[in-house]
C-alpha cells in the first residue's frame, strides 16, 4: 500500500511539472511587432529574422491574399473593398489578424507585419493577445524618397532595379527579357510623398501607444545592412537560445 502511495505521488509530482513546464512554455512565447515606413526595408529586415530565428512570420497583406485565394467569407468581403480601391475595415483585417494567430501554437514565437495600422487595431490586438517588443525601423523619410523614387520595375516578372545601387545593364530594359521598365504609381515622387505622410499621420499615436507601454524599440539608420546587426543583437538577447535557428536557409522577403 506504502509503495502504491509513493508511485501514485511520484506521477502526480511528474505530471504537475510537465504541466508547469508547458504553461511555462506558453508564457515565454515571444511575439513582436514590426514597423516601418513604405521603403524602410521592412520586409528584407522580417526575412532575415525569419531566416536567423525560429520566429514565423504573419504578413497582414500575404494573409489577405490568401483568404482571397480561398474565397473564404472573410476574403470574398475584402476582395469587395480592394477591388473598389476602398480601405478594408479595421474590424475586418483584425477578424483576419486574431483567426490567424489562434492557429499559431502557443508556444511559438511570431512576428506580425502590417498590423496593427491604427489604433483601434492597436487597442484590439492588446486586448486579445499580448506583445512582448515592437521593432520600430526609424529611416529618415529624404532617404526612403530617394530609394522608391530612383526604383523602376519589370512589371511582368517583378524584377526590380535601383538606378543608384542596382541598375539595369541597359538603362530603361530588363536584363533577361530586354524588356522595358516601367516606374509604378506607388514608385512616383509625388506618390511616396503621400505615402509617407499617410504613414506618418496613422502610426505617430501608434508608436506613442507603445512606447508607453515599454515595449518600443527603435533602430535608427539609412541603410538595411546598418539596421539589421541592431536588431539580431536585441532579438539574439530576448529571444530563448532554441529560437535561433541552426539553419540559414534562404527565403524570398517581401513587402
């Protein structure tokens, strides 16, 4: 009876640290926020963390389209919005935020980018998940003019190329097909003028939001490659030492 007792004591005490350690796994998930301004190198910076961490990736814009691939409710209500060129409704991209990030694991780490954009989003994503770090990529918007002004497109294939850094070999054509380069409207000076002041409007109350909250993070600099060692530095600090990827597979960053 004494043994029977002692067994039964031993399972108890197993199972309770395996549920203590579960729960304690949950908890230490880490999820963060990235933001930046249209050009800031946002999305090269995401694919890097990707690449570098075991952290996933949940692009706002890629989970949209996907809904709309799927003709789900949710995408088919979207796709109305795109298609007249209207914002989609904040209620809306947060229903498509939160239904994604409930089939993440609990346990897993993730990046969210392109959400939140407002702070009624802000507000909701606070109450329904919590967030651990906002990456907040501070480029000066005279060099983000300069880098999306100086861009022109191979618009069948996506190519892009950078009269300052990148090129075409034959000014105006696209290196394999000869094709031509077309600068789109998004790329316009006058556009990325818009662009940015919209940005700057909607996300000044956001990053207050956060920055009050302790959790901003800011990484100052003109370049990508000037950003990124800042920010594998803090994410190499908090992030636990198996999310580090061993690894380095190449991925294609967008955005």
């Amino acid at each position: 009876m004494q043994w029977i007792c002692i067994l039964n004591y031993i399972s108890y005490t197993l199972v309770t640290a395996n549920a203590k350690m579960r729960i304690g796994n949950i908890r230490k998930a880490f999820h963060a926020i990235i933001m930046g301004p249209p050009g800031s190198g946002k999305g090269t910076v995401s694919g890097r963390i990707v690449r570098d961490f075991q952290i996933q990736h949940l692009s706002s814009g890629d989970l949209l389209r996907a809904e709309i691939s799927r003709k789900s409710a949710l995408g088919q209500e979207g796709k109305k919005y795109i298609e007249t060129g209207k914002l989609v409704p904040d209620g809306l991209v947060i229903d498509l935020i939160v239904a994604s990030l409930t089939k993440v694991p609990q346990s897993s780490p993730w990046l969210l980018d392109g959400f939140p954009r407002t702070m009624t989003q802000a507000k909701e994503l606070s109450k329904k998940q919590h967030i651990d770090s906002v990456i907040n990529l501070d480029v000066p918007f005279a060099i983000i003019k300069e880098r999306l002004s100086s861009r022109w497109t191979h618009l069948p294939s996506g190519r892009v190329y950078n009269i300052g850094f990148n090129p075409p070999k034959v000014p105006g054509k696209d290196d394999i097909t000869g094709e031509p380069l077309l600068q789109r409207d998004d790329d316009k000076p006058e556009t990325v003028q818009k662009r940015l002041e919209t940005y700057e409007n909607q996300t000044a109350p956001l990053l207050e939001f956060y920055d009050a909250q302790g959790i901003l993070h800011n990484y100052h600099g003109t370049k990508t490659d000037e950003i990124w060692p800042k920010v594998k530095e803090y994410l190499m600090n908090v992030l636990p030492q198996q999310c580090v990827s061993k690894k380095k597979e190449s991925i294609r960053a967008s955005g």
